[in-house]
C-alpha cells in the first residue's frame, strides 16, 4: 500500500520599505510610494509577497487577503473602541488612574 504525504509552502512576505541593501530602482519606488501616501493624505503603502507551492490560483489568494483585511479592520475597530471607552473613563473617573498610577507594583 502506497503511503501519499501532501507537500506545501506558502510564505507571505509584507514590506512597508526598501532595505538599506536594496536597489537604487527599489529604493526610488519606496520614495514615489512614500511621496503617494503624503498627497493622498494619511495613506500607508504595504507590498504583498505571497509564493505558494503549489501554485494557487492569483483569484484564491486575492480571496484571502480580502478576508485578511476584513479581519484586520475588524481587531482595529475594536482596538479603537477600547481605546475611545479608556479616554472617557480617564476623563470621568481620573481619580482611578491616577491611583493606579501611584500605587506600587507587587
């Protein structure tokens, strides 16, 4: 009886700038993309790399990154929730943080 072991790779690479060692044409591109991101306004340039062995469909991995991002936006927005409810307890009951704050740790 033949035994089959399935076999893959799949690496995701997120650059958000040229390495020191890069290219001068890699190190131009990451300026240009930097220069983008100060016109349009707050934007933040990320560079996907995504090798998969074997080959998946480019749609498939689109798909997913979707859906990456769909979470990511999720965990940000309740990062941002905390964060707004925290800023109205510091204003509201400052008295608990500043005891907090004093107090010695254990």
């Amino acid at each position: 009886m033949k035994v089959y072991k399935p076999e893959w790779r799949c690496t995701l690479s997120v650059t958000e700038g040229a390495e020191a060692s890069a290219s001068w044409k890699t190190r131009l591109a990451w300026r240009l993309r930097r220069l983008a991101d100060r016109l349009e306004g707050g934007g933040r340039t990320i560079r996907l790399h995504c090798h998969t062995e074997p080959t998946v469909a480019r749609e498939d991995i689109d798909d997913c990154l979707g859906k990456g991002f769909l979470l990511a936006q999720g965990l940000l927005t309740e990062l941002t929730q905390q964060a707004a409810c925290e800023d109205i307890m510091r204003d509201a009951k400052a008295e608990l943080f500043e005891r907090a704050a004093t107090d010695p740790k254990p």
